[in-house]
C-alpha cells in the first residue's frame, strides 16, 4: 500500500481550521491534540497540522509538523472516511520521538472510536 498524504486534503485556509477549532472534538495526549469535525454532507477527509508560537522559532515548529504529518501519514488506511482531523502539536512534540508521536495518534484515535482497539 502506498503511504502518500495529497496536498489537496490537506486544510490550507483559516477558515477550514477554525470550522474544525470550533465544531470539532477534542482529544488531548502529552504530544498533540487531535480535533475531529465528521463530515455529514459526504465530502472526503482532510487533514491540518498546527504548531503554535508558544513552541520556538520557525524550524522547531516546522519539525513538530514533520512529526504529525508522518504520524498521520503511516495511520491513514485506519481513519474512517468523512472526517476531517486537525493535529495541533503541543509543548512535550518539540523534543519527542516520531515513533512515540505516532503511538499517541493511534492512542488518541481509539479515544476518539475512530479505529478498533
């Protein structure tokens, strides 16, 4: 199976991002928060990647988005068709692992009942 993430499901606009800050649930681990908005109207799933200010200087929040774009990235196949998730990285992401952001992710989307345990 190919493991490639499209730029068009990506979320590009603030007002994408904000549809899914407000509408969506939340779900909050040590490195990211996942937001998850269900598509009612049918439309494919999309992804965002967030990293404030709070974190440092542009290329650590580069790097903390890296670490969210791979861990989506290897979990795709599992997450259900019409949902748009936000992954927002927090604090804990800027020194972390990708292997044990991708285990949260996973954790955080059994949280969510979007995969089986």
């Amino acid at each position: 199976m190919k493991l490639t993430l499209k730029r068009g499901r990506m979320l590009k606009r603030r007002s994408e991002f904000q549809r899914v800050y407000h509408k969506g649930r939340s779900y909050a681990g040590r490195y990211l928060i996942l937001y998850v908005f269900k598509n009612y109207q049918g439309e494919r799933d999309h992804v965002g990647f967030a990293a404030g200010k709070k974190l440092g200087c542009a290329a650590v929040r580069n790097r903390v988005k890296r670490l969210l774009r791979e861990a989506y990235r290897q979990e795709q196949a599992r997450v259900p068709q019409g949902v748009t998730l936000l992954l927002v990285g927090r604090a804990a992401a800027v020194r972390a692992k990708s292997q044990l952001v991708q285990q949260e992710f996973v954790r955080l989307l059994k949280k969510a009942k979007l995969v089986e345990t």
